[in-house]
C-alpha cells in the first residue's frame, strides 16, 4: 500500500466535516419552513437528514482526531434562495447531495490503496450520498413520472415544482 498524504486526507475531511454541519442548519432551516397539509412528513424528513447529517459529521471529525488533527470549526456554505417553497427546498437539497457525493469522492481517491479503514468508510458515505440524491430525485418527480430528474439538461422553473405544500 501507498503511503497516506494525511494532510490532504486531513483537508478533505475538514471540507467533508464542514459540509455535513452545513446540512445541519440548512435541513434544521428548512424543516421551519414547511407549511401545508403536507407538512409533518416532509418535516420529519427533513429533520431526519439533519440528525444523519450530524452523525455523519460526528464519524467524520472522529477520523480527523484518529489522524491527530484538528476538526474545523467552519460551518460549510449553506444555500438558500429563499425561496422556500418545497420544490425549491428539494432543488436545493439534490444541490448539496451533489456536493457532499463529490467530497467523499475526493476523500476516496485519496485513501485507496492507501488505508482499508478510510477507503471502506468512503465508499460507505458515497454510497449513503447515492442515496440520499436518488431520493431528492425521486422526490423532484411528478406523480407518475419515470425519468430521473436530475437527468433533465435544466432544471425546471420554480412555477413547475411539485406543489407538495
């Protein structure tokens, strides 16, 4: 096996630590927002990937203090066009999975062949990811569609989201 670079695995947790605690306030946020006949489910889910996001974070500041470094105090970008309809709660969700998938994909390219341990807990994370965005997509769709949504060239306008509340 390679030799780990531990500050570049360092900085990629750190940006992966500072992205789950964005998802934190930002799915905490959002669950404020939600008004509607339809509100306590899609409350709960929120609130539900919010306590992921904080466990996430947790396991993830635990293997930058297993490195013998130290957790970032940042909290990541939060988005917010505030508009908070749940169409555009959801658009901005599938946004911020896309982030977070592609932050453990770095955190993957380098730790394989590197360290079994985090090369096994990145691929966990990018699997859970995967996930959440095929999800968000599902989500996005409209009742009876079966094409992803994310497979659109452009999303649709804010007028054509789903009126779930």
């Amino acid at each position: 096996m390679d030799e780990l670079d531990k500050e570049a695995v360092v900085a990629a947790l750190n940006r992966i630590l500072e992205s789950e605690l964005a998802g934190v306030v930002r799915y905490t946020h959002y669950s404020f927002l939600v008004f509607g006949f339809g509100r306590i489910p899609i409350v709960s889910w929120l609130r539900e990937q919010a306590d992921e996001s904080l466990m996430h974070a947790r396991a993830v500041g635990e293997w930058i203090t297993t490195l013998g470094a130290y957790p970032s105090l940042t909290i990541g970008p939060l988005l917010d066009a505030h508009k908070h309809d749940i169409g555009a709660i959801l658009r901005e969700s599938l946004e911020a999975e896309r982030a977070a998938l592609q932050l453990y994909r770095d955190l993957l390219s380098r730790v394989a062949d590197r360290s079994v341990a985090l090369e096994e807990f990145a691929r966990r994370m990018i699997e859970v990811e995967e996930l959440h965005q095929a999800e968000v997509d599902k989500m996005l769709r409209k009742p009876g569609d079966v094409a992803a949504f994310a497979s659109s060239p452009t999303p649709p306008p804010a007028s054509s989201a789903p009126p779930l509340a």
